[in-house]
C-alpha cells in the first residue's frame, strides 16, 4: 500500500531527525523499550471500566494487578494516602480536579499563561469547562513566583475557592505553604499541577506538594517523570472519594491499559534511578543557564541562581523574539520552544519574548555539565549567525551522536529505533 509506506516513511524521517538533533522542548522525554514495549501488547486493546476489584466487564483479573502495582507504586514513591492512577492526560486529570473540587460559578485564582500557567487552569480550557471565574495571581516577575502579600489581599476580598498552582514555566518552587495557609483561613482548597516537575519531585529534587500542603496534586507522567503519555492524581484521604468518582465515570471510560503498563514500568525506573536522574537534571539545567548568561543571553532569574527545575528561560527580545530564535535554533537541529513570559501580552503569542529549554531529555541520555556548556555555545553560536549554519548542524550532530542511548533504566539500549526494530529488538 502507498499510503502505509507514506506513513511509515514519515515515522521514519521524525526518527531520524529526532537522532540528528538536540531535543529541549521542556514537557517532552524519551521512554525506554520495556515501557514502549507495553504499548503494542494485548492490553491495548481491552476495556476495564471502573476500579480494581470491581469492574463494567469481565477478563480484568490481570489488569487489575497491573493497576494494583501502578497505585502501590504510586503511592510509595510520593508518600501519599492515595493515588488515582487512571487519568489518560494531565488536562483530563485537571478537569477531573476542578469537578471533585469545584461548583460551577465558583471562583478560582491560577497563574496566568504569560506568568508560566496552563492554559487548562484557565477559561478557555479545563477550568472554563467546569464554568468557574478565574482570577490570576499576582505575579513578582523580578522573583518569577507569586506575590504572596497581594494575593492575600485580593484572596479576602474575592473568597476564591480554589487555589492552583503549578506551572509549564516553573523555574522555582512556589510558595505552596503560604498559599495553603491563606486557603485554611478562607475554607479554600490547594491544587498543585506538578506535570512538569514530577519526575523531581520523585526525585526529592523539587518541593513536594502535599508535604507542604497542597489538598490535591495533578500530573502528566512523561515529562520529568519517565512514563507514556498519561497522568496521575495525588491527594489526601479525605479527597480521595470525590477524585475518584470525578475521574470515572467523571472523565474516563477508557483509560489506555497498554500506557499504564507502561507507566508501571516507568514508576519502577524512577524508584530505582530518580534520585540521581533529578539532581543530575537540575544540575544541567543551572549549568547551562549559567554559559548561556556568560555567553550574553538575557537568561530569566538572574539574581535567583537562574532556576532550580529542569528548565531555562532567556528573554530573546533583543535578538529578534523567541520565534525567530525558536526558528533559527531549528535550521540547526535544535528543538525549544518560544514562550511567553511574564510581561508580555497575552496577545504576543505569535512572537513572544522567550524561549523556553528543558534538560531532562537531554539528561535522559547521559549528558553531564560538560555538554551543557557545548549547548550553550552552539546555542549563541547560531542566533548570532556567527557560524554557518551547515557548521552548526554538523556539531549539533557530533555532540548528539555520543548521547543516543537511554539511560536511567534496568538495561540500557539504543534511543531512536523505528518501530519494527523495537519490536524485534531482544532487551
Ligand atoms: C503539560 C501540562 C499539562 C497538560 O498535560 P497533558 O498531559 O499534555 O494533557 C497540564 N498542566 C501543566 C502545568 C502542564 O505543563
């Protein structure tokens, strides 16, 4: 069939570009093969509506020690009272938050989208869905984090039931403890969107949400974590009830048993090597902030140490916008993202001030502060067109060329296989 040999060669270029270049959008990871490997099983194909031990259909007895070991794991790798592991994306699980945790025309305070929150926290998406108000945090840009003092103010007056925090550009904790405080005052509840993070704060290398008192945490699993393309919810006992029966029947029929397996196996991996894989992130991340503002990037967070998450921000105002830079970085097999940042206008989008880096896929594959150092010199090197580009690209694949293996997993293996190789390969 023509098309099927389109198709496959299409799967096949992505692949192949993917090996040739230096990937550092900051929500993406590489998997190993034992979780893909899950993916193409049988479980892929079944149905197992409702909760272990008590599902819609029969033949579930071995999926429900699949989802036995998922929560377990779960629950012992954040130290929670209860997990719910079924959500099959972070936005599901939000919306899943805001029906277990909200009325319809109530008000929520979030991070805007420019001060680095989810576009589900706000009233286009996942939040607007449930029909809440949303209103926004002020936000200390020079601190890259909520004020404190004038939310409280505005918190008073305004009663919001709902405080959410978490970020798709969280470059430091935020203040969970003194948001949780407020909340206590005023009968409001804590939600934390850890998608980012979540793979360090598995790590210990990151605030944990609960422990400092957040009521319920939301995450994707594939970002920092080492899972598929899934999500997971945390919270207390006394929400374990009202997330549950949000998530199902609420938000899921279907939830995807080829990529919970897999996300099993991901829990494992992270038990075993999340420790060293979150430090070693972090590391990377200030490492390269670090060259990049020797080098004369305006990298955000200066007076802060820069960041203390796996991810970098430079305002690129000044060398044409985060979508030119976005572009050029491109031409030379450099994959980022532009990003808003907290004094652009929402409606900037199209050319924005920044760009935004993360480490853990790069981390992912072994590299160390040495490399970090390189990217970021290829990194100047190509914005200011101080180099061919052919040059460039040329070093961007020398330097990937010795990162194409997946680390921090029980047996290492080649990063970028097409599929029939994965399925035949005997790991
Ligand atoms: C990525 C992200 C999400 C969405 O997760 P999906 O799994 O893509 O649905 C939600 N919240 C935050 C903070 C994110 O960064």
């Amino acid at each position: 069939m023509d098309e099927l040999n389109i198709l496959l060669n299409q799967i096949k270029a992505h692949t192949e570009f993917y090996k040739n270049s230096i990937p550092l959008i900051a929500s993406e990871n590489l998997t190993s093969l034992s979780v893909r490997r899950c993916y193409v099983s049988d479980l892929g194909h079944r149905y197992a509506e409702g909760k272990v031990g008590g599902r819609f259909y029969q033949g579930c007895e071995f999926v429900d020690e699949i989802e036995k070991m998922a929560i377990k794991l779960t629950k012992e790798i954040f130290e929670v009272e209860h997990a719910n592991v079924q959500p099959i994306s972070g936005v599901v699980a939000n919306i899943a938050a805001f029906f277990a945790l909200t009325k319809p025309n109530d008000k929520i305070m979030s991070i805007s989208v420019p001060c680095g929150g989810h576009i589900s926290h706000d009233k286009y998406s996942a939040a607007g869905i449930r029909g809440l108000e949303v209103l926004h945090y002020p936000f200390d840009n020079d601190a890259m984090n909520i004020d404190v003092d004038k939310t409280r103010s505005i918190a008073l007056k305004e009663k919001p039931k709902l405080f959410v925090l978490g970020s798709s550009l969280i470059l430091f904790p935020q203040p969970v403890k003194e948001i949780a405080e407020l909340a206590e005052e005023i009968g409001a509840n804590v939600l934390y969107d850890a998608s980012h993070v979540l793979g360090l704060i598995a790590g210990k290398a990151f605030q944990h949400p609960i422990k400092e008192g957040a009521d319920v945490v939301t995450a994707s699993t594939h970002k920092t974590f080492f899972g598929p393309q899934r999500a997971i919810i945390l919270c207390k006992n006394e929400f374990a009830q009202a997330v549950d029966k949000a998530v199902f029947p609420g938000v899921v029929s279907n939830h995807h048993l080829n990529t919970l397996a897999g996300y099993v196996v991901a829990a494992l991996e992270m038990k075993e090597f999340g420790k060293e894989y979150a430090n070693q992130v972090v590391r990377n991340a200030k490492k390269l902030a670090e060259r990049m503002y020797e080098l004369g990037f305006n990298v955000v967070g200066e007076d802060l140490g820069f960041t203390k998450s796996h991810q970098v921000a430079a305002d690129v105002s000044k060398l044409g916008g985060g979508a030119k830079v976005a572009k050029k970085l491109e031409e030379v097999n450099i994959v980022l993202n532009k990003n808003l940042l907290p004094w652009d206008d929402v409606s900037k989008t199209s050319n924005p001030s920044g760009i935004r880096i993360g480490v853990q896929e790069v981390t992912k594959l072994g590299m160390k502060e040495e490399e970090m150092k390189i990217l970021a010199e290829i990194m100047w090197n190509a914005v200011n067109e101080l180099k061919e580009v052919s040059k460039l690209r040329e070093e961007v694949r020398e330097l990937k060329s010795r990162f194409d293996v997946i680390k921090y997993t029980f047996e290492e293996h080649p990063a970028y296989l097409f599929p029939e190789v994965a399925l035949n390969a005997n790991l």
